[in-house]
C-alpha cells in the first residue's frame, strides 16, 4: 500500500449546475479545489481524475429505467420526467447532467477501488457525497448517488463490512435505503431532527430490515445543536458501533452544512468542530478499517465562507497534513473570491473556537437535555441490536 492519499478532481465536475438561482452552486466545488492549492496541500496529494461511470456501474445502485430518464433529461431538459424527481425545483434538468453525474460518481467509485486495491490509504471526492438520490429516482440536489455506488463498488470487489459514517445536517437517506436490507453494510447518519428538516426521514427507530436489524443507525438531533452537543453525540454512538462492527473500509460523508451560517438548515456547529469530526473519522479508520478511508463532501451551502475551508481541512487531515486551525488564508485565494463572487473571503481556517470541548457519554446523561434525549433514543433503538448495551 503506498500510504499516499489521493485527491480526486477532474475541473469538468464543476459542471453540475442547477442554476443560477439554484443553492448548489459549483463555484463551491471550484473555491475549494483552489484553497487546497493556495495553502499547498496538493502537493501532499496524488491528484487523480477517474473515469466517469458507466453504466454497468451505475446499476450497482440504480435502476435501468432511471438511466434512461437522466439521459433522455440530459438530452432535453425541457422533457424531463418529474415521476423520476427530474426536472423539480430540487433538481431542475440541465443540458449533460448524465455525463457530469456519471463523473462524479466515477470520482468516488475510483476513490473506493484505490484504497481497496492499496494504491492510496485515503482518497477524498469533496464533489461528491451526493446521498439523496434513490435507486430509481433523484432528490434533494442529488442525481446519481456516488456514496452508495462507491460501497457497492467495494462489495463487488470482494469487502465483507463496509461502514458508512455521514455527518451532513440532512439523514442519508438515499445510501440508507441503497442498503436497506444488507448486513454487510452498516450506515450510520448524524442530522438534524427529521421533524425539522427535509428529507424527514432518519428516525432512530429505523434500524435496517429484519435480516439486517441493526444495520441502520440515525442520531436525530434537535434544531440548534452546538458543537459541544454534536461532537458529544458522534462520539456517543460512532466508535462504539464501529468497534462492534469492524468495517474493512469506513466512507465517511462530510456535508458542511451543519454550520451555523449555512442558509438551508438549523444546527449552529463550527467550522471547528467539523474540523474536529473529520480529524475523528480519520482516526476511526485507523483504529477499525486498518486506515481505508474514503472521505466525500456533500451538502454545504455558504458556498464561500464555510464549504471551502471545511473540505481543504478534510484534504489536509487525509494527506497526513492538517491544516492548523489559525493558518492565515492566502490573500490570492480571498482575491480570487471576490473576483468569482464579489463576497469577501474568510481571513483564517478557524472561527475561532479550536480547541472544541464536549462532554463525555460517560460522564453522564442529563435526561432534561435534548441532545442526551437523542443520543439516548438511538442506543435504545440500535445498540440492543448489536449486542451493546445501549
């Protein structure tokens, strides 16, 4: 295994494109690519651009009629099929939304074999993480779900458990349903409250069906969690599973939209303590999947002040270089900002809370308190399930 960790980009994934009016907006996707340069991470890297996907691929997920509804999208966009989810106000058409899907879906899939095959320890796919889309339909801003295609990737290569950690404010519901039904696969979600928030869905009683009880885990949290209450939730439930578990290979989801200023959602969490989550995905690798890690982006949409610098931290955690909070940004990098989207850039790497502290599962549950409420209802659901004691 070469320990190198790969940085997975082709330019032309900036091409997902809903829109101007549309939140998803690629510019995220091209600021962050240019920070990872500005602050000289790529070249602690191997920077790969992966085939698209191909249809043989996108099977492992999705249903043929769906391929062919995308397509025929793609083609004429006016001619969507809005049974398919296309063509709605969550996923508009647009001219060669198959290809630029299809690409980055390949992104994560070839993220997923490099760290299977040992040519790369880690492999990150910031432009992806796209987990709404359903085996034959799109949803929530996502069309081809490149995370469950990445874990049926692995699957078919031959991985026995594969543990998927997704810390987006939204439930990952489309990697949930993906596997549903299979042991093998373990998908554990860390959101905001399903009563809340789109896609409602992501309860703690959804543990997987009868022949996989157990496989679903969801950490529903209530609207205005912090960071001391989403760092002591995480750490209440995601390494005592995985523990248990034991994955080959952990995909780890990491939408930015947990942030306090991002406009779509309801947690006030903070740049650092995302920092501090993904520092502890990485050292869950390490711990239970002998290091194999494949780490994607996902939903985010204060698009300049917050996605950019989430993902270059999570590029520099995978390189084996992490970005210290108080790293000063590069004045090019805040240029270049303004002159893409006439906003001002952040100044640091930090909001200024590093280092974060929570409080221990340990140390006690407060039955007043609703993050503890939360945490409790999840062990109770699945920890039994598992043979924990919950």
């Amino acid at each position: 295994m070469s320990g190198r960790a790969q940085l997975m980009w082709d330019e032309a994934v900036t091409g997902y494109d809903f829109g101007p009016e549309h939140p998803m907006d690629p510019v995220r996707l091209a600021l962050t690519r240019s920070l990872v340069g500005a602050l000289g991470l790529d070249r602690e890297v191997e920077i790969v651009a992966a085939r698209p996907a191909g249809d043989s691929t996108l099977r492992l997920v999705h249903r043929e009629d769906y391929l062919d509804a995308v397509k025929a999208a793609s083609a004429d966009p006016g001619a969507a099929d809005g049974s398919y989810g296309l063509g709605t106000i969550d996923d508009p058409a647009f001219a060669g939304m198959h290809e630029v899907s299809a690409l980055i879906a390949g992104q994560s899939v070839g993220a997923a074999e490099a760290v299977w095959r040992g040519d790369a320890l880690h492999a990150v796919n910031f432009a992806g993480g796209l987990h709404h889309a359903m085996p034959g339909a799109a949803s929530g801003f996502c069309v081809y779900n490149d995370a469950a295609l990445a874990i049926a990737r692995l699957l078919e290569l031959g991985a026995e458990r594969v543990a998927y950690v997704d810390v987006d404010v939204h439930h990952g519901d489309g990697v949930q349903a993906a596997f549903w039904e299979d042991p093998r696969v373990l998908t554990v979600s860390l959101h905001e409250h399903p009563a809340t928030l789109f896609p409602q869905t992501g309860w703690p009683e959804e543990t997987g069906a009868d022949r996989a009880e157990g496989s679903a885990v969801n950490v529903a949290l209530p609207a205005g969690t912090g960071d001391a209450g989403w760092l002591r939730a995480f750490h209440a439930v995601v390494p005592e599973v995985l523990a248990e578990f034991r994955p080959q290979v952990l995909v780890t989801q990491h939408g930015a939209d947990t942030h306090f200023e991002d406009p779509l959602a309801h947690l006030a969490v903070s740049l650092d303590a995302q920092r501090a989550v993904q520092v502890a995905c990485h050292e869950l690798a390490h711990e239970y999947a002998g290091g194999r890690w494949v780490a994607l982006g996902g939903g985010g949409y204060a698009v300049v002040e917050v996605v950019p610098r989430s993902w270059a931290h999570l590029v520099g955690i995978a390189a084996g270089r992490p970005v210290e909070p108080e790293t000063v940004i590069p004045e090019g990098w805040r240029q270049e900002v303004y002159a893409r989207t006439r906003q001002l850039g952040p100044m640091r790497m930090t909001d200024g809370r590093w280092p974060v502290s929570y409080a221990s599962w340990e140390a006690g549950y407060d039955p007043a308190d609703r993050v503890d409420q939360a945490v409790r209802a999840v062990r109770r659901a699945v920890f039994p399930l598992r043979g924990l004691l919950p």
